[in-house]
C-alpha cells in the first residue's frame, strides 16, 4: 500500500524535491502551497503523514500543526517539520506543537525516506 | 562501382525534381514543406532581384526567390504554371519559384557523387552533388549555400 | 540529492520570484509603507533561497543567505531597528543575493570582492553572536557499518508518556520499525492500566513494552527508531553482553509543566506575533480579507510558446474576421441584413478574445523599476552623488517582450542622467538646489501607449557644448543651423556621446543611439526636453503590444502599405497654394506658416514614380525625433484599421524603411512602413546619416 503524503511547502523548489523523493520512493504526493492551502488539503486528502515548511504565509508551520493536532480529522497524523535550523529551541517550539519529528534542510532523499517509512509503517 | 540498389532499400534518400532555368535539379525531400503553385507577391523595397517579394503562407510572412535567377540563369516570367517550393532552410522558410516540378526520385546514398569541379560559377557551387538519371543526371541543391542567412540583424 | 536540471532551473525561476518580492519588500521598508507581514515577506523570500539553496549545495549562496536571514530574524524580533543605515545595507545585501542567484545560475564563481564587505557589514549588526555556523550543519543521520561482527543483543524497554501519542507517534509502528532491524522478542506491560476508571485519561499512556533484539552491530539503528520520540518516553537501551545502558536524556518532559493538556493551551501561532515590538500601536494589519485575495490571486506558469500560439492563432481570426468583413460587403448584400450585425458581434468578440490574450502577455513594469533602483543606487555611488530615485506608475502593464527590451535602454538612460545630468552635492549646493538629486522614473498608460519617463533634477543640457562635439565628430556640418530640438536629438546619432572622458559608467561603448535603436526597434519612441539649470526628461512612447497595430492603409507606387497611425499627426490633400517648389522637383509644404520638407515614399522605397501631380496625392504629416516634422507623399489612403503585424526578421531580414508586414483581409501581405526610418534616410535632411549608409536602421546591438 502506497501511503500518502501531504508536503506543506512555500518553496516551489522545495515542493519539487520533496515530490520527487517521495514519488520515486513509491508514496503518493499532494503538495500545498502555505499553511492555510495545507490545512485546507489536510481536510480531504486523507494524508498518512505530513510534511510542512516552518516559515510560510499566511498561516506558519506550528500553526498547521495545532490546527491539525486540535481538529477533528486525523488528528493523530504524524507530523514531520521541515526546517533549515536545527536549534534546540526549534525542536521544543515543533515539539510543542504538536510536532512528530523534524527533518533538516537540505535533507537527504534516503533518509527523508527511510523515516517517512517508518511513521508510515510501510 | 556500387551496390546494387537493392542492397541500400533500406537507407534510401529520397530528391524530389524540379526544372530551373531549363536544367534538371533536385532537393532533398525533407528540406521541402509544400509545394503550390504561384500566386501573386507583395513587392519588397531595397531587395535583390532573385528576390521576388514576400506571400502570406498560413499567417507567416514567407520570401519568395527565382530559384533559377539565383542558380545564374535568366529570371524567371512568373505565370500560374510556375510552382513555389516551400522549403526549410535552417530556421527559416524560404519559398523557391521554379518552372516546374517532376518527380520523387529515391536513390540510395551513394548514388550521389560529388559535383566534379571544374568550373566556380554560382551554379556549381549551389550543387555539391549529381545523381545519375538514367542517360541523364540532375543535380542536388545544397539550400544552405545557396541561401545563406540573410541575417542582418542580430537583434 | 536530487540535483536534476530541471528542479535546478524551477530553482532559479522561483529566486527570481523571490528576489523580486525581497526587492519590493525592502522598498516598502524604506519608504516606511513597511508592517509586519512585509519584514516577515522579506524575511521569507531569503529564508526560501537558502533552504532550496541548500538542496543543490550552493553553498556561497547558502552561507551568504543564511547571515541575511539572521539579521532580518532580528529585525523582525523588534531586536535590530530597521534605521536607514541598516536599511542600506539590506538593499546591498539584496544585491548581492541577487549576484549570487546569478553567478550559481551561470555556474561562475561569486565575486568574493563584491560579497566579502555587504558580508562584514552584515554580520556587524549582529554582535557578538555573529553568525552561528553549527546551524547549518547538514544534519545527516550516518550509521556506521564498518565492522561486521557477531550479532548484539539489546534489551529495550518503552513507556511512552502522554505526549508521544498527541504528536502523531504509534507504538505499534516503532515495534515493527524494531522488528525490521533483527529478531525480536515483544512484551507489553499493563500494570500501569489503572484499576478504576475514574480519573483515566484517554489521551494518555498506560502501557509499557519490554523488547528483546538481536541484530544490530550498535545501537544507532535502534536510536534512530526513537529519533523523534526519545523525549516523549521512557526508554531504555541496552547491551545485554556488556549490560551497559545507553544514557537517553530525558530532560523534555521534566521541564515542560504545559504538558498535562498540549494541544488545548498552545494558543494558535501566527507568526507575525512573534515580532512583539514595544513600539506604539502600529496601523492595524492588513485585513486578512486582504491576504485571502492575494492568496487567489495564484498565478499560472505557462510556457510562454503557447500564448505566442494563441496570439498567433487570434491575430488569424482577426484577419479572418476582416476577410469575412470584405467579402460580404462585395457581396452587394441589403444593408438590413442581420449579417452585418452578427459581423459586428463577431468583431467584438474577436476583440475581446484579443484583449484577453494580450493581457495574458501584459506585466507591470514594477520589476523593472525596481531594478532600476539598484542601477541608480550602484550609479549614484560609483559618482559619490546623492541621487533619490521616485518611480511612480509601477503598476502599468506593457508586453512582457517591451518589459524585457526596455532594461538596457533604461538602464543606460539611469546611469546617463545620474552621470552627466544630475550635478555633484557642491554644485548643486552652488546652483542653490537641494544637494541630493532627484530622478523620477514614471510610467502611464495614455491612449493606447505606454509612456515611461525619466526625469531629472540636474544641470540640463548644455546645448552649444552637444553642437560643438557633434561638428568635432563630424556629426554635423560645421555651419549647421539647428533647432534646439535638433540639437538635443543629436544625443541619439551614432557615434556620438557627450562624456568627455570614459567613466567607469559610461565605459561600456554603448550611446544613446543604441538606446534609441532599441526603443525603435520596439516600434517606440523617444524624446527630449530639457531646460538649462532645470533638469532634462526623455519620455518614451511604445505601443502598448508589438501584436497589433493602428494602422493607416495607404497606396504607394501600386502597392498596399501600412503606416502607424501614432505616427500620423494629419492628412493632408494638398493644394496648389500648400506648395511651395524648391530647385527642380522637390517641394517644401507650407503648413501654418511654417515650412515642412516633402519626402516621396515611392522614391525612398525605390517603387515607380507616381506620375500623378503633387495636388492629387495625399501627403501625411509625419512626426519624427530627428528631423521635427515631415510630410510623407502617398498615391492615396484608404482606410485605418488595427493590423496585425508580423515581422519580417524570422524568413527574410531587416529592410531599410519598413518594421514589418501585416496581413489584409485579401489575405495579400501588406509592409509596414517605419516613418522614422525613411525620414532618417532622406538625403536632404540629415547631411551625415543619409543614404551612404547601406542600411540606415541597422541594429548594431
């Protein structure tokens, strides 16, 4: 079974990449373009995970996160935070957002895979 | 000196015919777009005299050149039995007024010897190969050299 | 990584986006139009460039971007105040950004010169702090396999808190996660399942596993497993040979006193919270009705081939409709037949389908006023003068080709004035203006052309010094009688510039005449007025699309012809009395008391001679830049109608006095004719520039 992913990104570049690794990995991708048009696609796209930006527009990354975590859809999901800090205080802001874990920009496509899989279970 | 014609089925290049100033010539087939018959041009100002002036090919703006004036012979009377040879030079479209246009002719590659050099008039160099026709021969048309990039302008 | 060409180049296309909004960003910032959103917009865009930079390795951008951010985080945290000196340094640091984007796109090496002190100067704002380079370690998860050797067996014991299942976490997932590493043996612990149900807590967790593993060399692997969660439980790991359990620091859970209710007490983040200024209240924050309108105003990437497609195939349709048109009034057919109304709805809508499709093609010139900006601030430096520049207009919307076209011209036109119009602070202070400088770029839209100005506050043009070098460089004869306008169009000839030695700006041998040719080469036009002591303005008049055209259809020596009509000022069907002869066979027209040269299209477009007289023919009152006015000698006219044009570069070439050909509803092309172009090269105007040159519109670009 192929899971799904939701990728949350501002960056067009990062959205592509993410895409990429992700689709070669065998998952199937939907991409939002900010925090507001994630939350929005979270709703209906029945995501097994979600992958989101920390830094966007309109609504940031901890905010997809709490609306996610305080929702009545799938809250459970697990949450990967895409970031380009890897500061303590990062994580425990993602952590108390309701965060799953963090993936560091640049990541690496295995990787990126490998947890993907394991929060999956695939 | 060659294969039998057989032997190269496979490879064949295809020419198609044409008469230009009273001699036989040809074009190979992929340089050519279409083929019609001649219609009325739009005079350019300031042009040289092999070229007639510009048609509307389909919305383009398509010149339109005395294929024969070019090769050194007399121009050509343009009548509505002359043929306009819609050719690709390159990146451009160019169309060739000829007197008219035969046939396909299919020959394997190396039929087509090169033009012996004895002489260094237009026509000559226009034609770096000849294919033997029967008792006869035409001559291929080499449009790059006959028609280099008029491309004064860079921008 | 993923390093494909095609990302690398959606790369570069989004860092344009980026650099785009960035310079908009730190625009808004120094004009003070700046609120929250706009620092975080800024913030955002080179946040966006490192984060995508980092995934191609560039690292010079990388690293550059990464101090950038690091301000901007401040400025944003209310912790740096945005004055005009920081402000300064973020608009070089844009630049250099900028440079950077460019010189990885082009795969040359930054320009460490250039780089190295916006750097410093960053970096000064930040304080001891500096930048922190451990942040941007690439955070690899290297697992070591170096030495096969006897499997290890590992005892493993998981209690995972409350928090680990509100983060998205399952038990079940990191057992399998276990399971794949090697053998395993699972044991789940009830007993902290409490015995009653009151007081239990559904969303926390009561079981606890025991798992034996046997496999992994280390216990990286099974560390990894935890990776996230190490905090969120009670985990335990060890060797069962060496008994040695490996120390997982569990500070997280014992610090956090919110934890007991996660979700329910993190109130909803909004970013922009964060920047907690003491300031006064600020004007309120944009409605975010307003941000939801941006947020639909998506836009669509689409190969810019297909709408030259749907140009194309529009411009088609028009010159159908006009075929149609034509053939039914041949038709002889009754007036009142409902034909002709459905015609007419036909045309409307086929206009309106145009309309649509060069909209598609429209931008607005702001990107490239705002480039302008860094060209004026390098310029203005490079010259040690103090020169503002005010654009107005940004909004207006030409043909994205016009946009692209007009940066040189512009550009040079911007160092120019900065360079030789606008005076050193002492001389200004001298003349008693302002010791800065002010150089306006204003773009408007006006009757179906786009006019871009540029205007500044300098010395004016010295007119007898710009005659003095033109006769020096044998521009003009040396007893020339020129018009002030005359003189200031000598700027435009080839071959001809007014800096009297090269400067670093000026240095790039181009002149004005190259700028000229562009903008004519854009079916544009440009002129000049300029008042001594007061300043000069060079306004700029191009279509509003390269597409279509106005046109007058006129006969010429048996031919159909096209002329502009914005060049046009009038027609005229000359009398006896108009004319006034002058040697042989030339005529001047008399027109309000003034004397206007007669130009014979036929005769500059080498066509037979008309051999009609003067008095049956139409002339057309033509305004150019180089010779004032002029009158056009035409057999007739015909009609005025929007023509669609075509160039004529792609199959045949340039010719001398025509910009293009269009196609009639005969379906027979019809040349454009370029006004200007055979002015220019009418002998008995313009000594110098006349027909000894092959070519009098060649581009020399």
């Amino acid at each position: 079974m192929s899971a799904h992913i939701l990728a949350i990104d501002d960056s067009r570049t990062i959205r592509t990449l993410l895409t990429v690794a992700l689709e070669n990995a065998g998952f199937t991708v939907t991409t939002a373009v900010d925090g507001v048009d994630g939350v929005d696609k979270f709703q209906d796209a029945q995501a097994d995970l979600v992958i989101t930006d920390v830094n966007m527009p309109n609504k940031d990354g901890f905010g997809v996160i709490e609306d996610i975590r305080s929702g009545d859809v799938n809250r459970a999901v697990p949450v990967l935070v895409l970031t380009t800090e890897s500061g303590a205080a990062l994580k425990e802001r993602a952590r108390k957002a309701g965060a799953t874990g963090w993936i560091v920009k640049p990541f690496d496509d295995a990787s990126l895979v490998s947890v993907i899989k394991r929060l999956t279970g695939t | 000196m060659s294969l039998p014609e057989e032997a190269n089925q496979s490879k064949q290049l295809e020419f198609v015919t044409l008469v230009a100033g009273g001699q036989n010539f040809c074009i190979e087939i992929t340089q050519i777009r279409e083929i019609r018959r001649w219609s009325p041009v739009t005079i350019l100002p300031h042009s040289p005299s092999h070229v007639l002036g510009v048609i509307n090919l389909r919305g383009a703006v398509i010149p339109i050149i005395d294929l024969a004036e070019k090769l050194g012979f007399a121009k050509i009377e343009p009548s509505e039995r002359h043929v306009i040879i819609i050719s690709a030079i390159e990146e451009r479209i160019v169309g060739l007024l000829v007197e008219s246009v035969s046939e396909i002719l299919g020959v394997s590659p190396d039929m087509v010897r090169e033009t012996p050099r004895n002489s260094e008039d237009p026509t000559t160099r226009a034609t770096p190969g000849i294919i033997p026709v029967g008792d006869d021969m035409t001559k291929v048309i080499n449009l790059a050299a006959l028609l280099p990039d008029q491309g004064q302008v860079a921008a | 990584m993923m390093t494909d060409g095609s990302i690398l180049d959606a790369f570069f296309e989004e860092c344009e986006d980026l650099l785009v909004a960035l310079t908009e960003g730190l625009s808004d910032m120094r004009d003070g139009q700046a609120d929250d959103e706009t620092v975080n917009a800024v913030f955002r865009a080179v946040h966006s460039i490192k984060g995508a930079a980092g995934a191609f390795s560039l690292e010079d951008l990388v690293g550059f971007a990464h101090t950038f951010e690091t301000v901007l985080d401040e400025v944003r945290g209310g912790r740096l105040d945005a004055d005009e000196n920081l402000l300064r340094v973020l608009q070089r640091a844009g630049d250099v950004l900028s440079d950077l984007v460019d010189a990885a796109r082009n795969d040359t090496p930054a320009d460490q010169d250039q780089v190295a002190p916006v750097l410093d100067d960053l970096k000064s704002f930040l304080g001891d702090e500096g930048v922190v380079e451990e942040e941007f370690v690439f955070e690899a998860l290297t697992l070591s396999f170096d030495e096969p050797a006897a499997p290890n067996r590992y005892h493993v014991t998981f209690s995972p808190g409350k928090e680990f299942y509100a983060t998205g976490n399952d038990p079940l997932l990191i057992i399998r996660a276990l399971q794949e590493l090697g053998n395993t043996t699972v044991e789940i612990d009830t007993s902290g399942i409490p015995d009653t149900f009151e007081g239990y807590d559904w969303a926390s967790g009561y079981l606890s596993w025991k798992i034996d593993l046997e496999g992994p060399q280390n216990d990286l692997p099974i560390l990894e497993v935890f990776q996230f969660v190490e905090d969120l439980c009670d985990l335990k790991v060890s060797n069962i040979e060496t008994d040695d359990p490996a120390d997982i620091p569990v500070p997280f859970i014992a610090d956090e006193p919110e934890q007991v209710e996660p979700s329910d007490t993190v109130a909803p983040i909004e970013i922009a919270s964060e920047a907690t200024t003491p300031e006064p209240p600020k004007p309120q924050k944009k409605p975010t009705t307003e941000k939801q309108a941006k947020r639909s105003n998506a836009t669509l990437r689409v190969d810019p081939e297909r709408v030259d497609r749907l140009i194309n195939a529009v411009g088609e349709l028009i010159i159908n409709q006009s075929v149609i048109s034509q053939r039914l009034e041949e038709a002889a057919l009754p007036n009142s037949s409902d034909l002709f109304a459905d015609l007419d709805d036909y045309k409307l809508l086929a206009r309106e389908i145009q309309e649509g499709v060069m909209a598609i093609r429209a931008q607005p010139v702001k990107p490239l006023f705002q480039r302008m900006m860094r060209i004026a601030r390098e310029a203005a430096d490079a010259t040690s003068k103090d020169v503002t520049l005010l654009t107005e207009g940004e909004g207006t919307e030409v043909d994205k080709i016009v946009v692209e076209r007009l940066a040189d011209p512009l550009t040079h036109m911007i160092r120019n004035a900065i360079d030789h119009g606008i005076e050193t602070p002492d001389d200004r202070e001298a003349a008693g203006k302002k010791r800065d400088g002010v150089l306006r770029l204003t773009a408007s839209q006006r009757s179906g052309s786009i006019v871009i100005e540029i205007i500044d506050d300098g010395a004016g043009l010295n007119r007898p010094r710009i005659k003095e070098i033109a006769i020096e460089k044998g521009v003009i004869a040396p007893d020339a009688q020129l018009s002030d306008q005359e003189i200031d169009h000598l700027l435009f000839a080839p071959g001809f510039s007014t800096a009297k030695e090269v400067t670093n700006l000026s240095g790039r041998g181009v002149g004005m005449d190259v700028v000229k040719t562009a903008i004519t080469a854009l079916g544009g036009r440009i002129a000049i007025s300029s008042v001594r002591g007061e300043g000069t303005t060079f306004s700029i008049t191009l279509p509003l699309t390269l597409a279509v055209m106005d046109g007058m259809i006129i006969f010429v020596g048996g031919q159909t012809m096209v002329v502009p009509i914005t060049s046009i000022l009038e027609t005229i069907r000359p009398t006896d009395a108009d004319l006034s002869p002058i040697g042989l066979s030339s005529h001047l027209l008399r027109i309000r008391g003034d004397y206007v040269p007669i130009i014979d299209l036929a005769d500059r477009l080498g066509t037979p001679p008309c051999k009609k007289a003067l008095t049956d023919r139409v002339l057309l009152l033509i305004q150019t830049e180089t010779v004032a006015q002029c009158a056009l000698v035409v057999d007739d006219i015909f009609d005025q109608r929007q023509v669609v044009v075509k160039s004529m570069q792609g199959n045949y070439g340039e010719i001398a006095g025509i910009s293009g050909a269009t196609i009639l509803g005969d379906g027979k092309i019809a040349l454009i004719i370029d006004p200007e172009a055979i002015a220019a090269s009418a002998p008995s105007l313009q000594g110098q520039n006349a027909m000894q040159q092959e070519d009098p519109i060649h581009v020399t670009s």
